[in-house]
C-alpha cells in the first residue's frame, strides 16, 4: 500500500513530493536539488518563465523528464488567474494548473473568493484544477465541492518555513477529503514534511525550504526521505500517546540479577 | 563578390567582454578583428556597474568569489590604463556599498550573509540602524541594520564600453559592423564566421564573446554551443538635481521581503535602481510590473527618491549560464574559445576576463585563477542532453 501512486485527475505519480523552482540559487543546483528530490511534478509561475526559451528552468525539467505544472503565481484576481492558466494551457498543453490567487504581497496568502471564483471557472473549463488554498475545513470542502482534484493547503505562508502551524484544521481537511491533500507552503525542514504525512497528506508541495537551503541538493534529498518516511508511519498506524511510561522491554521472563538467590 | 578578412583572432561579439579581449590580444600584438553590428552596446548599456564581490556572495559560489575577488582587484590599475590610454573617465568610484535590512525577517537574511562573508575572510561590518542612517540620512527610519561593505565599488558600464572601445581603435583592432551570421568550420576546427553582409572573416583563433546570444551562433557544434540563456533585468535611472547633491553617497542595497533592490548613485548624478530577474526568453519589454516593483522597494528604502526625475527605463538580458559562473577558454572545437555567460558578474570581470582571454591566446593556457571556468565543465552535461 505504500507504493501507492498519487493521483491527480488523470496524472498517476510514483513520488509524493511535488517541487517548486522558484529561489534556487542556479540551475545547476536546481537541476541537482530536484534529481535528488525524486520529483515527478515541478511547479513553474507561468508569468515568470518564456515556455519557448530555451535553456531556462523548462528545459531543465524536460531534460529530466520531470513533467510541469504551470501556476498562477502573482494573480490577484480570478479573472488574471484564469487568463493566465488558459496562456499556460495554450503554450504547455497541459491542463493542469496550480491555481494560486494571493491577496496580498505582504502575507501571500490566498484570496478565498477569487480563489474559489477562478476555480469554478476552471473546472469547467476542463482544468485539472490544483488549488493553494487557506488551512480552512470549510474552503477546502467547497473547492472539492466544484470539482478540484486536489486540495493543497498552506501549513503557514509562503517562504515562512514556518511549518504546520494549525495540525488540527489539516486533520479535519483529511477527514473530509474526497481528492487528495497535499501540503503547500509553509515546510521549511524534513520534520515538517514528515508530520504532513503523518496528518494523512497525500502529498508535500515546497520550494523555498529546498531552494533556500544552504546545501539545497542535500535537503531534496532529506525531503524526499521525510515524505516516505511519514507516509510510511501514517500507513503504520502510529502509537497512541500516553500520559506514562509503558516499558518497552517485557517485564517477565528477565534475568534474574538479585545477588541474594542464585538465577537457577 | 563577397569580401573577406583575415586576422589572428576573431572576436564574436562586441560587448564589453568582447572588446577586452579584442583590446588585450591586440596589445599583445595579435592582429584582432571584432564583429558585430555595434560594438560598445549590449548588456553594459543597462547595468548598472557595481562592482559586488562580497555583497553579492552566494552559497556554493566560493568558486567564482575568487575570481570575483581577483578582477575586483585589478580595477583601480584597470581603470587608470584605460583613462590614461584613452582619456574616457569610467566613473571609478571607490565609495562603498551599504547593504541594509528594512524588516526582522530581511534582518535575518543580512546576518546569515554576513556570517558567510566572515567564513569566506571578507572585510564587511556589521552596523545598526541607526548607524547605518547616519551614514546615508535619505535611508528610510525604519531600517533595523546593515553591512558596511567599503570594498565592493562602482563604475559606470557606459563609459566603460566606450573607453574599451577607444581603446581597441588604438590598439589596432578591426572593427566589422555587421551580425555573425554563421561559424565556420573546417575540418573539425573553427576558422572563421560569416557575417550577415556575405564576408567571410577569417582568423586563427574565434573567440565566442557574445553575451545572452551566445547560444544562438550557428554552425556551433552541439556539443560546444555554450548553454548559455538570457536572464531578463528591467532598470531605472533617475536623476539628483544639484539642490539634493549628494542624497547618496554611496550604493545602498537591500532585500525588501525577499526581493533584491539597489540604488547606484554615480558622481554626475545619476542614480541607477535596478534590476528584476526574468526568465522570459529574449524579450526586453519594460513593463508596469517591472517598475512598479522597483519603485516600491526602492521609495521603502529611500522614501526622497519620489522627488526625483524619472529619466530612462530599460531592459537588457544577463548572459547566464548554469552555475552563474562564466565560460572562459578553449572548447572541444579546436580554434573556438568563449568568454561569456558572466550572468550578473560581467562589468565586474571585465578586468580579469580580458587577462585571461589574452594569456590563453598567446599561452594557450588559462591562468591558474580562471581556470575552474572552462567551457569544458559542462561538456559532459551537454552531452547528456542528446534525446534518448
């Protein structure tokens, strides 16, 4: 069960971790950081990249074989957010879009009504809809309800590496969830990832914590561990948490070691 | 009939990088032909000429800080031949470079280069707020620190294009004011180019110096063609009247929220802001966004800048290669060399690119400093690149 694949509308993905490109210091070490990350989807900002240049950040990927997820980084309204996916769509042939649609620069976090406008847009457009959205229960019900194939919200705000700031609200977005949850924003190390996973993500998406890192092809590579290894302790059921000590060595059957009877 | 030129080296590309290759080959006595439809223009004519080695430090680029460093240190000797040879000033000044942070979180980014120029030896000083404005007065209240960088100084890349440009003329060099059309090659080596007006242009050696186009060359062999893009950056240049002489006094840089901005203020005046970073291919549109961006960050830094005139608003395209670092010396084609892909860093390198390019073309061997930067590094990646 742990082979599972993730799937996303009609995309199946063997690796759980979903890359963005955005901060990293070179291509050179983008191009590394992502083969060590293990990635099968990366997430390009459409308004920042020339699909038809060639030596940038899309050809990296399609020499790695990494398939691209356009996004609408830098929208602030549903109406840019879908100009910009149709542009993507035309110039990548691919239907699926991160739908971003931010409300502000200070905080980047996302606008829920433009959000939830664009998406609906979207959906019937045909889009293979993947939306960062608010760690709100209620919002990300309401995107599934117009047909995203996935819900992805932040755990804190962009580039913050603050990392899962309110676990409950995750659990109860995985509780209801009828499409995937996949965590975007806010990891900032290995731990972050591997809790994610553990609160019953069905996927990690990141950028910054990677791209940022001082060694960034040594943290994909940690990330990549930290997915696998949290999926694989929320498949195993974890422990429950207890008040006290419960010995993990048995208690019978011990060597006897008191000095005053002999151990035969 | 097509006219033809021979010459001991060619020189692809009249960049600033180009003309100090041409210049220094030429003083070593090699006979030196410069192609391009006009020299002396090209990224110079945008940047905005700080010369940053110590606060434009990256991680996992000790590498290139060294040669960063040592062209750095060429440029007071550098800038005096040039102006003695030529009589062009090139707005050399030895001013500094204050690097600040305006919020806790861009603060903290500051420290963190600050602990990595320490680890790497460099001279830089940690100063308060309130110490950094009393150093710059125009820097917004609300600045919680910076780096005193009185290393990292300034020229001005017009003036430098135009004096390498003088300098060529009397050194010798040849200029043909045409596009390279297409490499030649003759068995297995390059010998030449032919130039959009049908000459053929002989010569010894070719060297490949042209800039974000440098990919772009046809007849270059795949696996010599240098993977070499253009990065997009949209600058601004506005003007302090007398009255507000000096305003800055020297350059003042920052991340506001993680985005880069500095203001270059040069002796005549001009104050240079720049720049985005676009992967947008070869488009050099300025756009709304584009300045909207750097007056917003630029007037949180500096607040008094809205009281100055707006006077020129461009673009131009950074040669950049994988790694940020240059391309410099021999390829796998016999008789071709690059000098490009110096990305950020090309006003900086000019002093040690034209040294080293010269060495290599008389020595045929690069100079220990340069070494790291043959185009050879990437060879076995682009061999990779083949479809499978």
């Amino acid at each position: 069960m742990a082979d599972d694949p993730l799937v996303l509308g009609d995309l199946s993905l063997a690796s759980r971790l979903i890359m963005g490109t955005g901060g990293a210091p070179s291509l050179d070490v983008l191009e590394r950081a992502l083969t060590a990350s293990g990635t099968e989807l990366t997430t390009v900002a459409m308004r920042r990249v020339d699909p038809s240049a060639h030596g940038s950040v899309l050809s990296v990927l399609q020499r790695l074989g990494i398939r691209v997820l356009p996004n609408t980084a830098g929208c602030f309204t549903a109406g840019e957010a879908v100009l910009t996916a149709r542009l993507a769509r035309e110039a990548l042939g691919t239907d699926l879009v991160k739908l971003e649609v931010v409300a502000d620069e200070r905080t980047l976090l996302p606008d829920p009504v433009e959000l939830l406008d664009a998406a609906e847009t979207l959906v019937d457009d045909g889009f293979t809809v993947l939306p960062y959205t608010n760690d709100d229960p209620v919002l990300a019900r309401r995107l599934q309800d117009v047909g995203c194939a996935a819900v992805m919200p932040l755990g804190s705000p962009i580039g913050s590496g603050l990392g899962i700031r309110n676990p409950h609200n995750f659990q109860l977005i995985v509780e209801h969830a009828r499409v995937p949850v996949i965590l975007d924003a806010g990891a900032g190390t290995a731990s972050d990832v591997a809790l994610a996973m553990e609160l019953g993500c069905a996927g990690v998406m990141l950028a910054s914590a990677v791209t940022r890192a001082q060694e960034p092809v040594v943290m994909a590579e940690a990330m990549r561990h930290a997915v696998e290894a949290g999926r694989l302790a929320r498949l195993a059921g974890r422990i429950p948490k207890r008040h006290f000590a419960h010995p993990s060595s048995p208690t019978h059957g011990t060597a006897h070691l008191d000095p005053e009877r002999p151990a035969f | 009939m097509p006219s033809s030129r021979t010459s001991d080296v060619l020189v692809i590309g009249g960049g600033i990088i180009g003309l100090v290759t041409a210049w220094r080959a030429a003083q070593r006595g090699l006979t030196t032909v410069v192609v391009d439809p006009e020299p002396g223009g090209g990224a110079a004519q945008v940047a905005a000429g700080m010369l940053a080695a110590v606060t434009e430090l990256h991680y996992g680029e000790q590498t290139l800080l060294g040669l960063n460093l040592a062209s750095a240190a060429r440029y007071p000797d550098f800038a005096a031949e040039l102006t003695e040879l030529t009589g062009h000033g090139l707005g050399y000044r030895r001013c500094g470079t204050l690097a600040v942070a305006l919020d806790a979180d861009d603060r903290a980014h500051l420290r963190e280069l600050h602990a990595l120029q320490r680890d790497s030896g460099l001279a830089s000083e940690w100063l308060s707020g309130r110490e950094c404005r009393r150093l710059e007065p125009m820097l917004a209240p609300g600045v919680r620190g910076g780096l005193r960088v009185d290393g990292d100084h300034q020229i001005d890349p017009r003036r430098l294009a135009a004096a390498l440009l003088a300098a060529c003329e009397s050194a010798g060099v040849v200029f043909h004011r045409e596009w390279a059309e297409r490499l030649t090659v003759t068995g297995d080596r390059a010998v030449g180019c032919v130039a959009r007006d049908g000459t053929a242009l002989s010569a010894g050696r070719v060297v490949l110096a042209a800039g974000s186009l440098s990919g772009r060359l046809a007849g270059v062999p795949d696996d010599v063609l240098p993977p070499v893009r253009p990065v997009k950056g949209q600058v601004l240049r506005l003007t302090v009247p007398r009255r507000y002489a000096p305003f800055l006094s020297r350059t003042v840089r920052a991340v506001v929220r993680g985005s880069h901005v500095y203001l270059v203020p040069r002796v005549d005046g001009e104050l240079v802001v720049g720049a985005t970073s676009e992967e947008l291919g070869w488009d050099t549109t300025v756009t709304a966004g584009g300045v909207y961006e750097l007056l917003r960050d630029a007037h949180e830094l500096v607040p008094g800048i809205t009281e100055l005139p707006l006077t020129e608003t461009r673009a131009g395209l950074r040669p950049g290669s994988p790694d940020n670092a240059p391309l410099l010396g021999p390829t796998a084609l016999e008789g071709l060399l690059l000098a490009t892909g110096h990305f950020r860093n090309g006003v900086l390198l000019t002093p040690v690119t034209g040294d080293a390019m010269a060495q290599v073309l008389t020595t045929g061997e690069l100079p220990d400093v340069a070494r790291p930067f043959t185009p050879r590094r990437f060879r076995a990646a682009a061999l990779s690149e083949q479809p499978a």
